[in-house]
C-alpha cells in the first residue's frame, strides 16, 4: 500500500485529506502542521508520497522541499496550496515538485494526481 504523510498547518485540511486517501486504498502514516516536523516526519516514517501545502508557519512548503532534495530519502512530494500563483508553482517543481492541486480541490483532481504515484 502507498503510504502518505500530509503536510498542512490547518487541521481540517489534515482531516480531510486523510479520510479521502483512506478511503481511496492510501495509507496514511503520519501528519505535520510546519515544514521542520514533516522533515523529522520523512526521515522516520519513509512515505512513498508527501502532500505539502506552501503557507505554514517556521517552515513553509517552499523551504521544506528544498530541504527535502537534500535528504538521502526523496519522497515524491505534490504541493497542495491555495497559493496558485505562478511564482509558487514554478519554485515548487524547480525543487522538485511532481505535481501541483490548488485549494480548494475537488476530491478526484487529488486522487488522480496520487494514483500517478502508487506503488
């Protein structure tokens, strides 16, 4: 099974994406609120998949995929932000994005980008 870890400072998103990866044959191993726990997060859980949103507080998305790169483990990592702005999106895959879902999203456009990756 695909396991995944959720990156997103709100809760709710959290909750909601578990459930509809769950739902959807995912494996859903662990969840961070910043960019600095999801790091940690990665090096001990080694998810296949890392959803990562961009706006977070002491670490954002941006700046934990760039730190990503530089770990011996590389998840694939898909940004999930309601930051769609061009200059976010062409930083994000610059760094090593495999893909991109804008908030708000609907339910298929995450399961399609993520079926891309399953293992």
């Amino acid at each position: 099974m695909t396991k995944v870890l959720i990156v997103d400072d709100a809760a709710f998103i959290r909750a909601q994406l578990k459930q509809l990866l769950t739902e959807n044959g995912f494996e859903v191993v662990g969840e961070a609120e910043n960019g600095i726990v999801a790091l940690k997060k990665i090096e001990e859980l080694k998810p296949d998949i890392v959803t990562l949103d961009i706006t977070m507080p002491e670490m954002d998305g941006i700046e934990c995929i760039a730190q990503i790169q530089k770990m011996d483990y590389k998840p694939v990592v898909i940004m999930v932000s309601a930051m769609g702005q061009e200059p976010f999106v062409q930083k994000a895959i610059l760094y090593g994005a495999k893909g991109f879902i804008v908030k708000p999203y609907k339910p298929e456009t995450v399961i399609n980008q993520l079926n891309k990756f399953r293992k």
